[in-house]
C-alpha cells in the first residue's frame, strides 16, 4: 500500500497494516479536535480552499477544469456546506440526542469520475470523521493536491481548523490485488464507503475485520440513468444540456444517460434523434468532447453495426464522437458507454417503467408539471431515485442512490439524567 496523503502533508511511503495503524493513531488527535468544532470553523476553512482552488494557479484547476471543477466549487460554497451541515445536525443534535463523527470513514473509490474522490472526502470531512481515502489503481492523485489547500497560510484564520482537516484526512493507493492493503484498511474502518463496479463492493463487504466486525458498509454500486423529455418543451439548449450530460465523464458515470425516452411518435422520435445529434455536433465543434483512442473507437464501429444489423436508425459523427440510435416502442436500451444513446419513443409515460433495468439510478426530466407527477407515479415500483433536470444529471444531491450519506457518516448519543 502505497500512502500519498499523511502526516498533514504529502508523502511518498509503503505502508504495511502497521504503518496504516499507526498513521490513524497519529491522525486522531485532529479527528478529536474536530468533533468539538462548530459549523462556522468548519464551513470557514472550506470556504478559503473554494477561493484558492478557484485560481488558475491552483494545481487542480487545470486537470479538472472540463471536468466538474465548477460544480465541485459550487459543492463546497459556504452557503451549500452550511446547508448540509445544518441538515446533518437537524437529525438529532437536540440537548439530550448528539450528532457525533462516526469515527474512522475508509472510502475506496472508482476512478471513472475525477471529482469522485473528492466529493466523498468532502462529506467526510465536514462531519468531522478520520478519513482513509482509497484511490482506484488507475486514478490520477486530486485528492492530495487538495489537501495540501488546506494547510496554505493564506487560509488565515481559518488555517487552523483546516489543518486539522488534512491532519485526520489519509490518502492511500492499493492495487485490487493487495488483499492485505485492503484488509488492513478495513481493520481500522467504523464506516466502509465503496464506490465501484459490483465486484468492487462484494469485495469490500466481504472483507473480515476482528477490531470492527460491525462497521457499517455504505455501497454505491454500478447504476445507469437515462432520460425522459416531452418535444413540445425542448428547445436547442435542452438538448445541448442532454448532450452534455451524456458526453461528461466519456458515459462512464452512473448519472450519464444512455437512453432518452421520447413524449410521441416514431416521427417525434426521429426529429428528437437528429436534434440530439446536431447538439452532439455543436459541442464536438467547440472542442468540449473529444475523440476515442483506437481501441475504443473499433468498440464505437462494432456497436453501430450492430445497431445497424438489428434495423435501427444510426445517426453518427463522421468520427467516433458520438452516436445516436433510433429504436421502437417497448425497446429495452444497452449501456454500450462510448456517448452511444438511444432514441425510444414513449407515448404512454406508465410504458417506461417495465422497460428501465434494475440498475437505473437517475431519469433526467422536461415534462410539464402533470406529466412530472404522473411520471413518478408510474416509478413508484422501480429502482429510480433521482429525477434531476437535463443538465444536472451529474449534480451529486443528498441522498444520493436512496442513501442519506450524512446520516450514515455519523452516530448518535444519547444523554440522559435528570437537569
């Protein structure tokens, strides 16, 4: 295992399980010093990293400009933070019921979305846990970079709190085959936070602890989203905002539609196709989507033949760019990835349910406001828990995947007695 993040500062050691130990040991007079902060010192500190990361100058700005970098700054605005925090403690922190940290929070993360990571540590942090966050073996390092903000003099007075932030924050990367990096990592863990492909999250909940046998495991396992839009309300702007949602992250998030459910006809659904297209094309022009290695190009070629082969309408860039397929009434959408989305018509919206996968986690939404409720009538008995506007498919809300993150990332005590 190999540490990237510890001491407060940057670090490039191997560490058994215990170093790891040891690290926690080390982290957790800081992790204690935060449980008794009040909200104002914890939003004060994130507050001074959101101004600095906000400068071209800061090393993540960059690497993570196209990619989710104005929503993570939004993320962790004051006001939003507050909002969080005031909604984390509005659950039980009332005289004789205390919200208190968890305690020891390891989060290991996929690498297919770069603000993952970060996102996660966010929620950890400003409750206040000793976070050991765990990157995927192929994902880039944003998470100490990060950190280090927090240590800057120029966070003032707040330089404080927000060192005590990096001090209880551990960033550690392990191969999927270090059995005993993830083993000693789940030894030390009160809370289990996994992010993954379903063999990742089996694999996490099935790791034995002796010190924490009862940990709570919080998954967050593969999903996929689509979308469902009336054309009577959609306009070049909309279907920029499906087309984005779709191309952000190369398809691979959970939040990335692969379908787009159609309000009409097969007519709709054509002219709905190639106005999808046409925005697909705009952002290609503007360089906001780039193009495939050769590999997965030939993966791009072989699905389009394949729709092709099964008699559905391709409506394709003249590279591998995108891709948008026209299928028929009752068609059941593949998550082929690649910015490959499909066209279905949906003149009854109660006709969407049976054909959305039980994995579906998102529906990206224009109706109008009686087809809205109509609509999640009609979900009532699916996986569907986001119903989000287009353009935000990617916006990570609470809960999130049916799961309130805050309530699981803390504990309450109880105190009784008489006054």
């Amino acid at each position: 295992m190999q540490a990237l993040f510890a001491h407060g500062r940057r670090t490039d050691e191997t560490w058994d399980a215990a170093a790891l130990a040891a690290a926690v040991a080390e982290a957790t007079p800081a992790a204690a010093r935060l449980a008794l902060e009040g909200d104002e010192g914890i939003v004060a500190a994130f507050c001074k990293v959101h101004a600095l990361m906000a400068k071209r100058e800061h090393p993540l700005y960059e690497p993570l400009r196209t990619l989710g970098l104005a929503y993570f700054l939004g993320f962790i605005q004051s006001d939003h933070l507050r909002g969080l925090l005031a909604r984390w403690l509005a659950a039980g922190d009332a005289g004789d019921v205390l919200v208190r940290p968890a305690g020891v929070v390891g989060h290991w993360l996929a690498g297919n979305v770069p603000i993952l990571g970060l996102l996660s540590a966010v929620l950890s942090m400003a409750t206040r846990n000793l976070s050991v966050l765990k990157l995927h073996e192929s994902a880039p390092d944003t998470l100490s970079p990060f950190l280090a903000t927090f240590t800057d003099p120029r966070l003032g007075d707040a330089r404080e709190v927000g060192a005590a932030l990096a001090a209880a924050t551990l960033v550690v990367r392990a191969d999927r085959d270090d059995a005993a990096g993830h083993r000693a990592l789940a030894e030390q863990c009160d809370v289990r936070v996994v992010w993954g492909s379903r063999a990742a999250v089996d694999a996490v909940r099935g790791l034995a602890s002796a010190a924490k046998p009862d940990a709570t495991v919080v998954a967050f396992g593969p999903r996929v989203s689509a979308c469902v839009v009336d054309p009577a309300l959609m306009d070049d702007a909309a279907y920029a905002a499906v087309a984005l949602d779709a191309g952000l992250f190369e398809q691979l998030a959970c939040t990335s539609p692969h379908a787009v459910f159609v309000r009409g006809d097969a007519a709709a659904v054509r002219a709905a196709a190639a106005r999808l297209a046409a925005a697909f094309a705009g952002l290609v022009r503007r360089g906001v989507l780039g193009g495939f290695d050769a590999f997965e190009a030939s993966r791009v070629l072989e699905y389009r033949a394949r729709l092709a082969i099964d008699g559905h309408q391709v409506l394709a860039a003249p590279g591998t760019h995108y891709t948008v397929a026209v299928l028929p009434p009752g068609a059941r959408f593949t998550a082929y990835g690649y910015r490959i989305v499909a066209c279905i018509p949906a003149p009854d919206l109660a006709g969407i349910a049976p054909l959305l996968p039980p994995s579906i986690q998102s529906l990206g939404q224009r109706l109008a406001p009686a087809d809205r409720a109509a609509l999640v009538r009609a979900l009532a008995g699916t996986a569907v828990c986001r119903l989000p506007a287009l353009g935000h498919m990617h916006d990570f809300e609470l809960p999130w995947d049916g799961i309130n993150v805050l309530e699981r990332l803390s504990r309450r005590v109880s105190v009784g007695g008489a006054p």
